[in-house]
C-alpha cells in the first residue's frame, strides 16, 4: 500500500528523511481492527518524529500520521482515538501508553490497524477531513481548555502563536463555549483570522493585553512564556503542551507564580471520553476544524513542507 513514511532520522533537516512509496499492509492480530483511511491531519509530532524525538533508527521505517478518520471493515465511518495502551486495551496493561508511530505504524497511509477500543464513530455532521483534524491537535485544546485550565463561560483565556493546530483549535472552541478569548501572533494576518474565528481582540506578540487573563492555553514555549505568565490574574491557570519555539525561556517569572499563585499545568493528547465529548460537541454546535489546505497523499511533502516554514493557518489534511 502506498503511504508517507520516516525511513530515517536527521535533527537538522527532517524532510531528508521523510520517502513516499510502498509499504506493507497491516496484518491482522487479536483485538485490533483495520481501518481504510479517507482523511489524515499533520501534526508538529510528525516533525518531530522525523527528527528522532519520541522515535528511534530501531523502529524505522515507522508510517507517519497520528490522525484519522476512515471506514472500518463494516463499512462504518470512524475516527481514530490516537492513544494506544490507555487502559491497557490492545496491547496488554504493563505496557506504556504511546501514540501512533512512536510504537506503531500511522494513519498516512491507504490503510492502519488500531485497537478496536480505539475506534470511534464518526458524526455524519463532520467530513472525513474535518473529523481527521480532532484527535491530535483539537483534542489537545479540548482538554487544556475545558479540564486543565477548568475555564467555564463568561471566562477570558489568552491562546498564544494563532495559526498553529492547537491554537487554532482553542480559539474556535473557546469562542464557541463561551469564553472571552484573546489571542497573539507576529502576522497581522494571522490576528485577523484569529478575530474572524471568534477570538474579542488579537495582539502582536508580547504586546500588553487589555486586561489579565483566568487561563493562558501555551504551545509557543521560550518566545512567550514571561509574557504568557504575566498575561495572569493572581489565581489564574497556564496550561502547556508544546514548545514550538524552545524548551528553555529566558526568564523563568519564578517570583510571580509563587506570590500570585498561579498555576502551571502541562498537558498532553486527551482521553477516549474527551474525543467523543469533542465529537458531540462539534456536531451539536456546527463547530468546525479550521483547514488550511487538503492535499492527496502522494503531495505529502508539500503538507510537511507547509508545517516546517509555519506557513499555515489551521490544519494540513492529506486525503486517501
């Protein structure tokens, strides 16, 4: 089966590594079921992934993609809960939970087999691309927003670096919750999406905001943690699940989070129950994923090209 794989590792460069072509299709164990692809969303894991961060040269060559949506072997449509081992279903309950491609082979290919704990219904609402684009990304803002930063309506929430997947996401989903959200980013384009998609004001980066914030939802990491933790009212929550831009700011704002008691909060992916909860919601209010571009397959390099410059507002989705 045709598919966009990591045949090797290099930090510096990691399209170098990224080759498109056959590969075998998945066998058949018990417990897990196989799914016929139609959609899979990039994801900065992908990058990642191609750089050897959560994948080893021992696992190559490892299909990319952790998102997906598809038909099952019922002729079901299905989304893909990206987990595997939570709960221990599938694979046993000693072993760690992983995401697709750090142990198993990805959705960027014609067809994945997942455990069939692992598959969801798709609401007819959602189109295979757009159903593609929520367990990864838009699950992640789910979570930081409505468990972790524990936000409720009429809350403000400051989402740091519009554009990216999970920025976006928080945006659209805070907007449509109720939330009173602003945003950030160094495009003045970017800043106009993100008002258009529901956010009350969007500030250059680093600029001041117009009032603190009850939660910051922060995937940026070094560039905007002080600003991130100054942006908070005494009490307030940051929640973070990426550092885009570093892993080590300059300044810490130590002093800060001790004397107003603000609380940091990291998070990562989501639960099976929290992407049926994501479903339903998307398909009861007409929340929609924000896609930047839809691309076939066999183009998968233009999606990761895209991903790797910034250059994108929303998601990449690549169709099988």
């Amino acid at each position: 089966m045709f598919a966009a794989y990591a045949a090797r590792i290099d930090r510096d460069q990691p399209l170098n590594g990224l080759e498109l072509g056959e590969r075998p299709a998945p066998g058949t164990r018990p417990g897990w079921t196989t799914v016929n692809v139609k959609a899979a969303s990039l994801n900065h894991h992908d990058l990642w992934s191609l750089r050897g961060v959560g994948l080893g040269e021992e696992a190559l060559p490892m299909i990319l993609g952790c998102d997906a949506a598809g038909t099952d072997e019922d002729g079901n449509e299905v989304v893909l809960h990206s987990v595997i081992g939570q709960s221990g279903h599938g694979v046993g309950p000693d072993e760690p939970r992983s995401i697709l491609t750090e142990r198993y082979q990805g959705t960027f290919a014609e067809q994945v087999t997942v455990p069939a704990w692992n598959v969801l219904p798709k609401p007819e609402e959602l189109s295979f691309a757009e159903a593609a684009c929520l367990p990864t990304a838009w699950l992640t803002a789910y979570r930081m927003l409505f468990t972790n930063a524990g936000v409720r309506p009429g809350d403000s929430v400051l989402v740091q670096g519009a554009g990216g997947g999970v920025a976006t996401a928080a945006i659209v989903l805070g907007a449509a919750a109720g939330l009173r959200v602003f945003a950030t980013s160094r495009s003045e384009d970017k800043r106009k999406r993100a008002v258009e998609l529901g956010a009350e004001a969007a500030l250059p980066t680093g600029e001041r905001l117009p009032q603190r914030v009850d939660a910051v939802i922060e995937t940026v990491g070094a560039a905007t943690w002080s600003h991130s933790v100054k942006s908070l009212k005494p009490g307030g929550t940051l929640v973070i699940s990426g550092a885009t831009s570093g892993f080590n700011p300059e300044r810490t704002e130590l002093n800060r989070i001790f004397f107003l008691e603000l609380k940091v909060v990291g998070s990562t992916m989501g639960s099976k129950d929290e992407l049926a909860s994501l479903l339903n919601f998307c398909a009861a209010k007409g929340v929609r994923p924000v896609i930047d571009t839809t691309l076939p397959l066999d183009r998968a390099r233009e999606g990761f090209a895209k991903l790797a410059e910034g250059e994108m507002f929303g998601k990449v989705v690549l169709t099988v």
